[in-house]
C-alpha cells in the first residue's frame, strides 16, 4: 500500500500577495517562495508546516458560496489557551465568525474569516 505524507493545500485568490500578507502577519506564517511569470503569479506560505499555495486568478472568477457547501470546508489549526489566542487575532483585526466555545466535552473550537473565502478553525484539545 502506498505511502501519503502532506504536501500542499492550494488556494485561488485574485490578490496572492495580501492573502499571504493575512496568513503572516495575523497567523505569523512565512512566505517559502513567490513565482511571478508573464500572466501568473503564486506566493508560497508556510502556516505551521503547512505549505499554502496561494495562486493568482482573475478578479471576474466566481468565489466559493457561504457554508455550508461541498468541498474543502476550512483549515484547522491546534492552539493551546484558545482563549488568547483569539484575543490576540482579534486585536490583529480578525474577523471571527464564531467565538471559542465548547462544541462536546473536552474541546474549545473558533472560527474566523481568511482572504478568498477561507475559513480557519482553531481547536484546544484537553
């Protein structure tokens, strides 16, 4: 049987640079790497050891419909003390959707807005 490990997730956006300035400055993610050619463009991110390929589309193309929707629904992130956490995102200006709050014993998940329709999730497990 084969073997899987992560490589990428890759995200579509009309303006790669400010997803990418979102993902480092609120999320203190780094840029891995920007390819610029004649008619693209894809800024590299690396979230947590995760690589986001954040790739340039035109500004006309149709984004992703409210959720809940089929697809790739959001990003999860694990955090210790959710609770500064968000308080430190929202001080960044982060937009959340749904404060910290305990959805079954033993876990505390919120979730905010990112560029282009993402949305991100950060979790503390106990």
């Amino acid at each position: 049987m084969s073997r899987f490990t992560m490589d990428h997730i890759h995200l579509r956006s009309p303006d790669p640079d400010a997803a990418a300035r979102f993902y480092t400055e609120k999320l203190d993610a780094t840029v891995a790497q920007r390819l610029e050619g004649p008619d693209s463009l894809r800024v590299v991110v690396d979230l947590a050891g995760l690589k986001l390929f954040i790739e340039r589309v035109p500004a006309d193309t149709v984004s992703v419909p409210p959720p809940p929707f089929q697809g790739l629904e959001h990003i999860g992130l694990a955090v210790k003390d959710i609770d500064a956490v968000a308080a430190e995102l929202k001080s960044k200006g982060v937009e959340f959707t749904l404060d910290p709050m305990s959805p079954k014993p033993g876990i505390r998940i919120a979730f905010f807005k990112a560029p282009d329709a993402v949305r991100i999730e950060i979790l503390e497990r106990s």
